[in-house]
C-alpha cells in the first residue's frame, strides 16, 4: 500500500511538472508572437510611450474586445486595424490572457493634478472598479499614461471614439477635469 502510494504521488509530481511545462511553452509561444505588440506597448505591456497604453494587466475580456473591434473595423486606428486584421481568434484569445497576467505599470501623474482627479473619479469607479483596475469588459486605468487616457476622452467627447455612456460622461467633462482625471490614474 505505501509503495502504491508512493507511485502515485510520483505520478502525480510527474503531471503537475508537465502541465506546468505545457503551458509555460505555451506562454512561451505567445509572448514570441506578442513582441510585435512589444514595439510600441513596450516589453510585457509596459508602454514608455505617453500617447500608447499599457496593456499589462488589463482586463482580458476588454483586450479581446478591443481587438476584435480594430479588426472588424469598429474601432479606427490604421496601425492597430493593420496589426488586428493578421490575427486569429486564438491570437487575440491568447494575447488577451497574456497581457492580463503581466504586473501592472504605474506611468505617474501630476501630484497636485491628481489629487483634483481623485474628487472627481467617483463616477469612473463603479465601472472601472473601485481602484480603477478594471472590471471584465471595463478597462483597468490605473496606471496608464496620462496623455493617452487624456487623449481617449477626448475622443470619446468628439465621438471619434464610439460608445454612448463614455460619450455621456466625457461629455460633461471640461479640458481642466479631463487632465485631473488623467493624472490620477495614472498615478495609481
């Protein structure tokens, strides 16, 4: 009876190591794929650029949707259409669940900028969470760049960007408020 037990438990070390291994290749396979998106999101989704987001640790849900919306043409951007228009549904699945997972990046915001934003986010939190982590098809914005969520606002307020409630919220949102919630998530 020990000695089945022992086998046993080694069968089971056994699996463990190698479904460790399976999905470490894996991530392995698409990170290799993901380093076209390392070009202007930076390595593991941390972008160095102000006017590209992070995707390290955005939601899943939301980075498969926005993918499948560069790709069918819902959501404008030459360069993300281009890049969205080669990917399979396993890529975008898979891109989805890589980003999720890599540690968060903090861009930094204007102190006293962010502490204006900080009064006036309570209308962001009950969708973007109540650190501003995301939630499902919400987007995570702590810790983007302040120019790019500025830049997403705007676009929301102008309608270049589609989606109602954004649309609504940007809307009443002046140039000052607009920067002051910028810099407070992105000093999350």
């Amino acid at each position: 009876m020990h000695l089945l037990r022992q086998a046993f438990t080694f069968s089971l070390l056994l699996t463990c190591f190698w479904v460790m291994q399976v999905s470490a290749n894996e991530l392995s396979a698409v990170e290799k794929k993901a380093a076209t998106c390392f070009v202007c999101h930076g390595d593991k989704g941390k972008s160095g650029n102000p006017q590209w987001p992070n995707l390290a640790a955005q939601q899943s849900v939301y980075i498969v949707k926005q993918l499948n919306a560069f790709k069918s043409g819902d959501r404008i951007h030459p360069v993300m259409q281009a890049q969205a228009g080669k990917l399979t549904a396993e890529d975008i699945n898979n891109y989805g669940a890589y980003f999720a997972v890599q540690q968060a990046a903090k861009a930094g915001g204007d102190p006293a900028l962010a502490q204006k934003g900080k009064d006036k986010a309570t209308a962001c939190l009950g969708c973007h969470g109540s650190s501003g982590e995301g939630n499902g098809e919400f987007p995570r914005l702590a810790g983007q760049h302040p120019d790019y969520l500025a830049q997403q606002l705007t676009h929301f307020k102008n309608g270049s960007r589609k989606n109602d409630a954004m649309r609504a919220i940007a809307g009443n949102l002046s140039e000052e408020d607009t920067k002051a919630l910028a810099a407070y998530f992105g000093s999350l």
